[in-house]
C-alpha cells in the first residue's frame, strides 16, 4: 500500500477518534446529573482550577470559550520546565516549532499549517502576539519566558478577534500586570554541559495609583555539540533580557500599561550534521577536508568556521484602557525593533567550500490597535475595533566561495567526466590535476575564453544582496454574540483588511563563472576544434577569414555542426531521450562539452527589481468571516459548531532564489533563438538567467469545526472536529542557496483535537491530549519539487499526542509533586519530494519523555529537579540537501538528555 492511499493509518484514526467523541460525549451527558447532584463534592481541588483567559478579547473561562484553543498556565511553566516557546510543542500537541540554522529562525505550525521561517520577507501564517502586541517575526518571538501568567494557543484562523489576521492560528502570551502589593520570584538554575540560568521578577506599589514590575533573565549553557574543526561547542545558550511595567490607575475607570523590553542572543548555534554521505563526502576528504559521516545522534560536527548568530530584540507599548457606561475603549500602541546578525558554514563540512553566508537582518514595527467592547450585555455583547500596522525590512546578505572552493568544483567537475563507477579515486584525480596530467573544468573555459588561469572559483567570490520591503496594513474588525436564548448563542465576527507592500532585491554577483553562457561558449569551441581538424588556427582572424573565403560550403557545415551540437547535452544523448533524440535526428554524433558543468554554475547573475517589467509592488485586501452557534447543553458541557474565514497577504521571495515569472521571461541563450518576452524585450536579460517567482499570492483559508466542551468536580474535557483548507498557501522550501517560494493550489487538513484532564483523586492529575489529522496537498502543481498533487503534506504527522501524570504529596510539611509527561509523533517524511525521501530513507518520529520533581514549603521556597528527553529520544527534526554535494543530507539532531535543579524564593 502506497504512503498516498485513500484510507491512511492517520484517517482511519480520526473515524475512530470521531466514535469516541460521540461515545464521550453521550457517556458525559448521562453522568452530568448525577454529578450535579453530589452536593458534598467540592467545586474544585487545588489541581483542577478554572482556567480565566482572554482569547475573545474578554475574560472567560476555559470551557466557556467556544473555540478551539489551549492554555498553558504558570503552574505548568514551572513545572514542565517550559524555557521558551520552543518548549511549548512538548505539551500541545497541535503546535511544532522548529528551528532551524539560527536562533532567529523559528518556524511556528498549528494543524499541519505555518511558514516564515528563513525568509523575513514572508510573514508568518501563526502570529505571535505577547500582551495584545503582534510580533511580526520569528526573531522577536523566541527568548526565554519571563513573569508568564499563560499562553493561549488559538487554533484557526482568527481575523475577528486580532486585527493582523494569521491564517492558521495564534500564539498569545500574557504576562502578570504589575501589584500594587510587594511581592515577586527569584530562582537558579544549574543543570548539564555548565549550563546556569537566573531571573528575577519583583512587583509592588511606587504610588498611591501607580504599581510597577521589573523582570530580568539569564541563560548560559556551554553546547552539546563538539565542533571537531574549529575546536569549540556549538548549540550554546548565551542570552539575556530585561523587561520593565508600570501600572497607572488615576481612577476606577482608568487604566495605562506602559511595558518596555530588551533581549540579546549571542551563541554559536546551530549544529547540522551529516546525515548521508553522499559521494561528494570523499571529495572533501581528498582536498583535506574533514567529515564526521552518518553520525548525527554523537553531536560531533566538523566546519572550518563557527556558526554564529547575534539577535537583539526591543520594544516599547502603551496601552490604555477607558470604562465608560456599558463599555470599554482599549488602545495599545507599539513600537518594535529587532536586529539579527548570522553567519553560518554552510557548506557543514571541514573544507572552505563556503568561506560565509552572513545575514544582517534589520526590522522596525510599528502597530496601534483601537477597540471598543461591551461590558454589561444582557442579551448582545459586541467588540468592534480597528488596526494599523506599518513595518520596514532592511536585509544584507553575503554568500562567498571559500579557498577550497575550486579545487572541489575542479575535482567534483572531472569525477562526473569519468562516468559511474570512476575509473580513479577522487584523491589520485586531486594529485593528477596538481600534477598537470588531467585540465580541470574551469582551466577548460578560462582556456576557451583566454583568460588566466586561476579567474574562476575564488576564495571571495560570489554575490552580495541588499533586500527589502516597506509594509503597511489596516484593517476593522468586530464580533457580535447574541443570545437567542438562556443557553444559545450565536457569534458573527467580521473582518476587512487592506495590505500594501513595496519589496526590492538588488545582488551583486561575482562569479563570473556562473554567468558563462556555456551554449554559445559551446558553440565557439566546437567550431574552433573543426577548424583547428582542418589545419586552421581558430585565435587567427585573418587564417579562419581566409579559409572561409576558400571553402565557404565547408565553413558552413562547420558553422551548423556547432550550433547543433552547443545545445545539445551529451547526457541527452547518452540517456536517449527526446532532446538526445533530436540531437541524433539533427545529425549531430556529440554533444556539447560543457553543458554537464551547469550544475557548478548556482550562483548566477541576478535581476534585481523593481526594474523597468517587475514594480515590486502590490496590494491585497480581503473580508473575512466567523459564523458560530454554541450550546450549553447543560451546566457542565456545552458545544459549538463555527465556519471561519481567514487571510494572509502577498509574501515577498527576498532571497536569492527570487526570479522573474514564466510571464515575464522566457530563459535561453541566444544561441537558442528564444522567443519574446517583456524582459528580454526590455534589454534585461542576463545569462543563465531563469524563471521562478518574485512572490507568493495570498492565502485565503476557511474552517468549519465542532466542538464539545465538559467540566466537572474531578474531570474536565474539550474534543473538535475540524475540517481546514488554505488555498494558495504560501510554501517556502529550501534549495541550498535560497528558498523557493510558490502558492500551493490548495492545502487541506481535518482532524480531531482532544484534551482530557482528570482527578481520579485529590492527590493525582492526569492529562492526555492529541491531535489525529491527515494533512494533504489537494493541488500543487507547481512547487519547487514537481507535481504534489494528492500527496501527504511533509513533515505534519498523522497522530500527535501529550501525556502526562502528576502526583501530588506532602513531606515534613513541603508541599511536592512528582510529574511525568510523554510527547508521541508518528512517523513522517523529511522531504515532499518522493526521490530525495527515497534517498535519505530515514523518517522522522517522536517519543520522548520529560519528568520533574519539585517542593515547596510554607516561606515561599521551592526546588524542583527536572530531566528533559530522559531516554534519549533520537530523531531529526529537519533536513536538507547538502549546498553544492548532490547525494548529501544534512540534519538537525534534537538536543540530547538535559537535566537540572531549579531553586525558587517567592515572597
């Protein structure tokens, strides 16, 4: 049975999630009355608390809200040992999180859905919003947790409530307001690799209406992952922020939250390792390069230059609220910075292949929200509000060959001349290019044009790119809840966005080699050899004059073999396809000799835009919808069924894989008579110049999903049905020197949520969440790896869940608790292309455990020991071809077992 088959493990899952939904669902109305009726059974224990969020913009209980979100709270922060959003994948199974090659790139998914990651011209389709402000970005949205009251995760798209609409969900974090009595929290941490963590948080009053809060953290940690190159650890931790919030109250009426931050990341992060050793790994060996071969899980890398990364994050907000009679005006102004600078060995290996790929990446965000909520509705509560969004990105970019660069490219060059098996080592044709005996690819061009020796493949060539893009965006918004009757609601929520964006990319390339336009090259050698057959020096104009004045029928045939022949592919030839077999129709018995060198030529010059075809502008606007019926079936349970629109605008491509449309050029060398296009016709065309695209068009998403929602004295549960589709979704896929960046025709996902808390007795807390979806490309035809139509989105598994247990218990008067969770993700594919999964074979899958113990006593003084991935759970967490070694995989290891002892002093 095929991965694609009608009825995967993951669907027949969901059917069966869907009877047990039922089943709990009629199993949890039959028991509502008799637990009503136990009088005696307290309303709640110290384990199961009700649960107060704001994910509507209004205060409401967990179970209350009729919508799909979960909530981790303070307690389970701490208890979990929960550091930053990263950790947060561990216990809600809908959300991943992944980072990639530096600490800036972090990618959020919710429901198989998320892109943003590496390329800072696409906003993310999950936003991040910490106290109502929206973090555009992934590099202002991981630091460490500091004073947390809780994290919401809103599943769905949610353009009603937050007026920067995210397509496929939101991330809320909250923080505790400033008291206006003393009080705060100072703790340590010590764990492995030398790692210390501190942070502080203390809050009370400076005056009579005015209370104000200063929190700081500090996270060191040596890394996990030797660099045998280099000599240092990679994967550090080396960060620090401060967070400072005052709280005004001149009235009963009034209120302004004045909240400013800072935060600095400066570690050498991250470590890929190789994960298959294609043939091009005994090439680097050969130069004197060094390898630690298909060994992830021994955290051992081998780079001639460290990775580094430097990211620091800032910002200020207002926000103010104004009670009035019946209702509630709220503002909350903004301002954002972030500043990221990287710089990676990209290459992953011990040979200078890449001598740097450094990115410096600057964004200024400015938002101000305005809303208006009712307050003391009987029958109608309502929320209208308005939002204004203005940023500016800033982006340098740097990728330069590095001093081993040639000789690998003149190596790799004459291994694929010899064929398959070679008939010599990569190291004797090393020694036999130093010798002289064997003309490598590049002395054969630079010979054909008369250059010198040595002109291409340098250490310091390669291109500089300076990209950007100004974005402005407004949009209203606003929901209506009525209550047609006691227990049944009914919620309209609509949205209206307009969003502008003016992008440009401008690169300076400096391989000259990779803008050799080898067909018409092809063609002047090809001649130059029958010439020179024919006793003719081709470099003599006077001689190749004469000859054609003499035999000019002769010339002529010349000409036309070597036209023929400077397109054709000798591997075209040889494999017999159609263009070998046109060569062959054509007359033509060899091909040209330098077309199998393309491959050496990825960096090639680039069109920048705007230019005189491409504005690089463009303007969105949409209006999306939320329609929601919910139900109290009774005073424990309640249901909701809701459909809802969402939208996310253009995405800009700024990396160095942004190319004109197939609209707007037609690739081909002249030699190839390629027909019209508005940028040739412009004069714009450049050798080897090829067909892509500049930006990805909106993503218009909908949902429609059900819900049942329970609680009780001892139990309490939440279960959804969702059915969610994003058409034109915005894929960003990796190509080794940049992203390709292309709308899917249509991505869809159902599934069903569940979480399940229970206290089968005051002293145990158990808990189990999942996820069981089955995420599809229903139409791609397009993407960077061919036709995906009908296949299994990569990399989102088909069943996800969260268990945990923890038991509560007193010791000579300490309160303490023992906790165990468990994080299941079945099986996936790295890869949505079908040829590259089949070349690197392994799949990814997640079992991994977490425990902690903790005590408190009556002083406020606690100590918790805490273990993360306790078994060892092995697994990559995302790969990827190796940049210039075809046959190559490279990876990223989770991190190994981490272990420590948190001291805690509250007061």
């Amino acid at each position: 049975m095929s991965k694609y088959d009608v009825m995967p493990a993951g669907r027949k899952a969901l059917r069966a999630m869907l009877c047990l939904g039922v089943g709990l669902s009629a199993l949890s109305v039959m028991a509502a009355p008799a637990l009503a009726q136990e009088e005696d059974a307290p309303e709640q224990t110290r384990t199961m608390q009700t649960v107060t969020i704001t994910a509507t913009k209004r205060e409401q209980t967990l179970q209350d809200v009729p919508i799909a979100v979960s909530v981790v709270d303070e307690a389970t922060i701490e208890r979990a040992a929960i550091v930053d959003l990263n950790d947060l994948q561990s216990i809600v199974p809908s959300l991943r999180v992944g980072q990639l090659q530096s600490s800036a790139n972090t990618n959020f998914v919710i429901r198989g859905f998320g892109n943003g990651a590496n390329n800072a011209g696409i906003e993310p389709s999950v936003g991040v919003f910490i106290d109502g402000v929206y973090r555009s970005r992934s590099a202002s949205q991981i630091s460490d947790l500091p004073n947390i009251e809780r994290v919401e995760v809103l599943r769905g798209p949610q353009s009603t409530l937050f007026g920067k609409n995210a397509s496929a969900g939101v991330i809320s974090v909250v923080t505790k307001k400033p008291q206006f009595e003393l009080g705060g929290v100072v703790d340590a941490t010590i764990s492995n690799d030398d790692g210390y963590r501190a942070s502080g948080y203390v809050t009370g009053p400076l005056a009579e209406n005015l209370a104000g809060a200063i929190g700081v953290t500090y996270n060191k940690r040596d890394g996990y992952v030797d660099d045998i190159g280099t000599g240092t650890k990679t994967n550090e931790r080396n960060r620090w922020g401060i967070r400072g919030d005052l709280l005004f109250e001149p009235n009963v009426n009034t209120t302004f939250r004045l909240m400013g931050d800072f935060d600095q990341i400066d570690e050498l992060c991250c470590a890929a390792a190789n994960v298959i050793n294609g043939p091009t790994g005994a090439i680097v060996q050969a130069i004197g390069g060094t390898l630690v071969p298909e060994d992830p899980y021994s955290y051992r890398v081998a780079y001639n230059l460290p990775s580094t990364n430097k990211i620091d994050n800032g910002g200020l907000s207002l926000q103010g609220d104004f009670d009035f009679s019946g209702m509630r005006l709220t503002s909350i102004t903004a301002y954002r910075m972030s500043r990221m600078e990287t710089n990676q060995d990209s290459d992953f290996t011990g040979a200078d292949l890449l001598g740097e790929n450094s990115n410096e990446t600057d964004i200024d965000t400015f938002t101000q929200e305005i809303r208006l909520t009712s307050t003391d509705g009987d029958r109608l509560d309502w929320m209208v509000g308005g939002f204004y969004f203005d940023e500016k990105v800033d982006i340098k970019n740097a990728l330069l060959y590095g001093t081993d660069y040639r000789n690998f490219a003149d190596v790799l060059s004459v291994m694929q001349q010899l064929g398959n098996p070679p008939s010599m080592t990569p190291e004797q044709v090393f020694a036999a290019i130093n010798g002289g005996f064997i003309t490598p690819a590049f002395a054969q061009v630079e010979g054909i044009l008369g250059l010198p020796v040595g002109t291409f493949g340098q250490a310091g060539q390669g291109f500089r790119d300076d990209a950007g893009q100004d974005n402005t965006a407004w949009s209203i918004f606003g929901t209506v809840d009525y209550r047609l009757t006691d227990r049944l609601t009914a919620t309209i929520g609509l949205n209206y966005t307009e969003d502008k964006k003016n992008a440009r990319n401008s690169i300076v390339a400096t391989d000259a080699f990779s803008a050799v336009d080898f067909y018409a090259v092809g063609q002047q050698a090809l001649l130059g050899q029958a010439l020179i057959n024919a006793g003719v020096d081709p470099t003599n104009p006077a001689a190749v004059g004469a000859f054609a004045q003499a035999n000019p029928a002769v010339f002529a045939g010349m000409q036309q073999f070597a036209s023929v022949n400077a397109v054709c592919n000798p591997n075209d030839i040889a494999d017999g396809n159609d263009a070998g077999q046109a060569c062959i129709a054509s007359g033509a018995t060899v091909g040209n000799p330098l077309l199998p060198l393309q491959p050496l030529q990825f960096l090639p010059p680039f069109l920048g835009f705007p230019n005189a075809v491409e504005d690089g502008r463009s303007k969105d606007s949409a209006t999306t919808y939320t329609l929601r019926l919910a139900y109290d079936i009774n005073d424990n349970l309640n249901t909701y069924v809701s459909y809802a629109t969402g939208f996310k605008a253009t995405s800009w491509n700024l990396s160095r894989d942004s190319r004109p449309f197939a609209r707007d050029f037609i690739p081909g060398s002249p030699v190839t008579n390629p027909p019209s296009s508005p940028i040739r016709d412009a004069g714009l065309a450049l050798p080897n110049l090829t067909t892509g695209t500049r930006y990805a068009g909106p993503e218009d998403s909908t949902v429609f999903e059900v819900g049942l929602k329970g609680v009780y004295s001892n139990v309490a549960f939440n279960i959804a049905y969702f059915d969610q589709t994003i058409e034109g979704f915005q894929s960003n896929v990796f190509t080794g020197t940049g992203f390709a960046l292309a709308n899917a025709g249509k991505q869809s996902n159902q599934g069903v949520e569940f979480d399940v808390t229970w206290n089968p007795i005051d002293s145990l807390q158990l808990m189990v969440a999942g996820t069981l979806q089955d995420p599809v490309y229903d139409s791609f035809p397009n993407s960077a790896n061919g036709d995906l139509s009908g296949q299994k989105v990569y990399g989102i598994p088909e069943v996800a869940t969260s268990t945990a247990a923890t038991y509560f218990f007193d010791v000579g008067g300490w309160d303490a608790y023992v906790r165990g969770d468990w994080q299941y993700e079945s099986a996936v594919d790295h890869f949505d292309s079908d040829i590259e999964q089949a070349e690197f074979g392994e799949q990814k899958k997640v079992n991994t455990f977490n425990a902690s113990t903790g005590f408190t006593n009556d002083n406020g003084l606690g100590v918790t020991l805490w273990v993360r991935n306790v078994f060892n759970d092995e697994y990559i967490l995302t790969a990827f071809p190796a940049v210039a070694q075809a046959g190559s995989y490279m990876g990223y290891p989770v991190a190994p077992r981490s272990y420590g002892v948190t001291l805690r002093k509250t007061f």
